[in-house]
C-alpha cells in the first residue's frame, strides 16, 4: 500500500482541506472586529491559515505590503495587545483584496466547485 505522506516520486499527495478553517477563522475575525475586541492575535492567526491558501506567501502581495510598510499599522510584539479600530480594519481590507485577488471571494459558489452551468 502506499504511504501518502511519503513524497517520493509516484505517490499521492495530501490534500489540505482549508476551506472549513478559513470559512471559521474569518468569521471569527469578523466576529472581533464587530465586537471591538481588536488584539493583534487574532490577525496573526487569521494569517496562519490564509497563508495555507495561497500560492505565495502573503509578504508577496502588494495588499499586505502597503499595510505592514505604514508605520500606524504594524502589529506590537505583544499579540495580546489591542490595536486601533482602523489598524484592525486596514489589515482586514488587506486580506479581503488578497482573498479577492486569488479568486476565494467573489466569484459565485459554483465557480469554485466546477459546476457547469456556465457551458450551457
């Protein structure tokens, strides 16, 4: 039997789902971000999982570049630390045109899941 962790020539790959987590942790960041609970952490954790979605890191996207260049906008070491409404909102907006750009959101759902109603 094959080992589909082994990435020799000739096995399977594994395949991340991260649909389920991204759906969740951005809920979750909207969720904060409604609510005023604006720690860093929760920015740096949504990133964690964005970042597993993506086909380059986020540090190569001009979005998130322009927002980590400010010097307003960059996150204190101490995650816990809340950080401005608009600091907290700037690196949303950033994730969103990053998401927008790599086609996660706002395309319609049967797009991402190869429906072919489009070739009818």
């Amino acid at each position: 039997m094959n080992d589909p962790f082994d990435s020799s020539g000739g096995q399977p790959s594994i395949y991340l789902n991260t649909v389920l987590l991204l759906n969740d942790r951005w809920a979750k960041l909207l969720e904060k971000l409604d609510s005023l609970d604006l720690r860093a952490m929760y920015l740096r954790s949504f990133e964690l999982v964005l970042s597993t979605t993506l086909p380059k890191p986020l540090s190569g996207y001009d979005e998130y570049e322009k927002v980590a260049a400010q010097p307003a906008c960059r996150l204190p070491d101490d995650l816990t630390r809340t950080v401005p409404y608009d600091v907290f909102a700037a690196w949303v907006t950033a994730y969103t045109e990053i998401m927008r750009q790599e086609g996660i959101v706002g395309r319609k759902t049967y797009d991402l899941q190869g429906d072919d109603r489009d070739s009818q």
